[in-house]
C-alpha cells in the first residue's frame, strides 16, 4: 500500500500537475463554447457526447502518464512534496468530475424544457451549424432622428499649399497722422503759453513792486494783496479781451496818491516813460472850457502810447489822479477807449484810476463795525469783508455819477489808526534826517484830529495828510 502511494506520488509530479491543470482548462472551455440554439434532441446527444469525448481524452493521457513513469519508480526516495502533488490532482479530479455532472443537469434541464428560442447554448464547435437558426423576434426600436452636428467655424485661414502665405496688410488712415500732428501743436501752444506767462510776469518784476507797496503803505495791507492779484493776472499773459481798470477809492490822507506815484515809478523802471502817463486833471486842464480840447488831446497820446507799446509788446501804464475833479468829456474818451473792441492794441493796457468819491460810505462803515470785527483778524481778512460789503455800494454809487466804472474794478482804502500815523512820521523824519525819538513821534501823532475810538481803535480823521507838513515845521 505504501508502495503504490509513494508510486502515485511519483507519478504525478510538478509536470503531470501543470499537464493535469491545462487539459482541464482546456476541457472547460471546450464545455463553455456558445453556440446558435438547435433541436432538443441534436443538442443533448451532442452536448453528451462532448463530455464523454473529453473524459476519455483525459483519462487516456493519465493512463499514459503513468505508462511513462513507470519506469521511473526506482527513483530516490519521494518527498513530502509528492504527497501534496497527489492531494492537488486528486482534488482536481474531484472538482472536474462535480462540473461534469453539473453540465450534464443543466443539459438535460435545457431538453426538457426546450429552451426558448434563441437563447444561446453551449455546445462543440465541431458540430456547429447554422441550420434551424431563426431571428429572434426582438420588439423594433423606433429610429430617433441623429442631429448634424454643426461644424465649428475655423478661426485659422487655411491658404492654399502652392502660394506664399501673406498677411493682409492694414492700411493707415491719414485721419490718425493728423490727429497726432493736432496733439503736437496743442502742446507746443500750452507750452509756450505756460513760458510767456513766466516771461510776463519776470518782465514786469511784480515781487519787487509787492515789497515795495509793503514797505511804502501803512495800513493798506489788504488793499495791496488786491491791487497785485489783479496786475498778476493781467500781465501774465499779452493777450486781453479788455484792458485793466482798477478804481481806487478812500478818504483823504490814506495813501491813494502815493500809492499811483509808487506804480509809476517802477513801471517807468521795467517798460519806459513813454509807456506811463500820470496825469492830474487839475494840472493838465483846469478850465472846464478846455475840457473839449483836452479830451481830444488825451485821446491822442493815449493812441500813440498803446501802439507803440504794441510795436514793443509790453503794456503800459495810465494813472488818473483826482479823478473828482476830472470833466464829463474826458470821461466819453476814456469810457470809448476802454469799451472800444475795434483793434488790439487798446486792449492792452492798464487804467488806474484815484479818486475820494465814496469816501462818506467807506467812513461811515468802518466807524459802524469796527466793533464787531476782531482784533486778532488779519489785514487781508479785513480788507475782504470791506470789499465784500462796500463794492456793490460803491459800484451803484459811481455809475450814477458815470458809466466808466461799469467797467471798473472798485479798491476801496479803509481809514489809518494812530499806530499807521505814527509809522508815517517814522518814516518821513528818518528821510529827513532827524532823529527818530519815539515820544517825540509820538507827540506829533497825537496833534492829529482822530474819530473817537471805536473797539479799541482810534482812526484818523485826515490819515497820513498832514505829516509833511508837521515834519518840516520841526
């Protein structure tokens, strides 16, 4: 017994195991080749006959198998490798016989029931036949309409393979080359525009004049900040659509003369003195039957100013001083000559014009609130509400007495106080050469009739009048 195990063990090895397990394989997919459905009769017989073809297939090559390895049983003693060969062949042959008699059920299940008609079964491709094979009769799917799908436009050109590809060329509108010679000439025009107002403005040395307005006039600080932003934005170009006319007005004594002497001085200095004229009505017409006459005349020497400050590109400089006691003739003139807008060159030009009337509005309201207006306010904030409030007065007041100041710009000088007095005497006794002792200034400003004090000011009543005359008498 022993014996015959070890010889089983010794036949049945690593190679009749791998020869076992590819015969069943193959055997297993002989079985499980489908095939159209024929007879019940024709596929049990051929179903039947397939198993037993392939089970004396496989036990004629076991049988040789053994034929074989008979000669080798005196070989070594086997191993335990041997004994585990034979388990797995011995398994194997188990499960191969437990699927033979399971396709041998189902096969006789099939031809009983006769199978439905087209199902597909398992049989020998050696008796493979199409014969009986019948349509199954499947319920017909309604066609459903395919939609074309719509082709996607290239966005590539496609040029043809024999011809040089070229791109299109885009052509340049000429409207572009004018549109950037447009934007060149507007800004050589800014440019120079921009340098002709600093050359104007350097011409006429306005911060010069500014310091010496500053230095010159006592008290009428906001007067001249007023007075230079109007030249400033007058002379910072040379072309106007109106000349410049300035009215200044205030009572007597507060620096109106002075201040059209210091204008005339230092225009002389930057354009000339053929390009300045100040002129005193009570000096250079005093009759009133001279007026006609004396229209005429200065209608002539206003003309040959302006142009030849045409010819010379600068502006000049007309100062009419008590302008009170100046005619109704010499108004007509100077009113056609600053309306006038036939020609240029009396465009350009610059009209100041010094007179006392208003002076009562001007006393009368500084007197009225002085009270109301802080100490701590500056000079220029106070000349502002006094233009603010005093213009419109002013203006309505003046028009009544001609139309020329409808074209005018109202100044208004506000009234001196004691400590404006006293500069003025400062000044004047250090031009004289006298010693500037303080209580002795103060002594000469104290001979002065004053408005009684009002908010703590004391304002006077001739302003700064009557200084040269005090000086001299020391």
């Amino acid at each position: 017994m022993r014996r015959g195990l070890l010889g089983a063990g010794a036949l049945c090895g690593a190679r009749t195991v791998r020869m076992c397990l590819h015969r069943l394989v193959r055997g297993r997919a002989l079985l499980c080749q489908c095939a159209p459905v024929m007879s019940d009769e024709s596929s049990s017989t051929s179903s039947s006959q397939l198993v037993e073809d392939f089970d004396g297939e496989l036990d004629e090559e076991v049988d040789s198998e053994e034929g074989k390895n008979q000669k080798d049983r005196a070989s070594p003693t086997p191993s335990l490798s041997s004994f585990a060969s034979l388990r797995a062949v011995i398994r194997i042959k188990q499960k191969y016989q437990a699927i033979k008699r399971r396709r041998q059920e189902m096969a006789l299940g099939l031809g009983t029931q006769g199978g439905l008609t087209g199902a597909p079964r398992c049989t020998s491709p050696k008796i493979f036949t199409f014969s009986g094979l019948t349509p199954p009769p499947f319920p017909a799917i309604p066609s459903v309409p395919q939609k074309k799908k719509k082709r996607g436009r290239k966005r590539d050109v496609l040029y043809p393979p024999e011809r040089q590809r070229k791109m299109p060329k885009q052509e340049r509108s000429r409207a572009t080359s004018c549109l950037y010679l447009l934007f060149a000439i507007v800004f050589i025009q800014v440019y120079n525009a921009i340098e002709n107002l600093d050359d104007h403005v350097l011409r006429y040395d306005l911060e010069g004049l500014e310091k010496t307005l500053r230095r010159e006039m006592f008290g009428q600080q906001g007067a001249v900040e007023g007075l230079l932003s109007h030249l400033n934005d007058y002379l910072s170009t040379y072309v106007h659509n109106k000349p410049l006319v300035v009215s200044v007005h205030g009572p007597s004594g507060v620096g109106k003369s002075h201040l059209g002497r210091l204008l005339a001085g230092h225009f002389r200095s930057v354009v000339g003195d053929t390009l300045v004229l100040q002129y005193y009505v009570l000096h250079h017409c005093p009759q009133e039957a001279d007026a006609m006459q004396c229209a005429r005349n200065l209608s002539t020497l206003i003309s040959e100013m302006v142009e030849k400050a045409e010819e010379e590109e600068k502006i000049p400089l007309l100062v009419f001083d008590e302008a009170e006691h100046m005619h109704m003739e010499i108004f007509d003139v100077l009113l056609q000559l600053v309306a006038s807008k036939q020609s240029n060159e009396y465009l350009n030009a610059i009209y100041l014009i010094l007179s006392n009337l208003g002076h009562a509005h001007i006393t009368k309201h500084m007197l009225q609130n002085s009270s109301s207006i802080p100490m701590a306010m500056t000079a220029s904030g106070r000349h502002s509400n006094l233009v603010k409030e005093l213009a419109p007065i002013l203006r309505k007041t003046l028009e009544k007495h001609h139309p020329l100041w409808s074209e005018a710009d109202i100044l208004p000088l506000g009234l001196l106080e004691k400590g404006h007095v006293m500069e003025c005497f400062l000044e004047e006794v250090t031009r004289e050469g006298f010693y500037p002792d303080h209580s002795n200034i103060e002594r000469l400003a104290g001979e002065i009739e004053y408005y009684p004090a009002v908010g703590g000011r004391e304002y006077s009543q001739t302003g700064c009048k009557q200084v040269v005359a005090k000086v001299n008498l020391l």
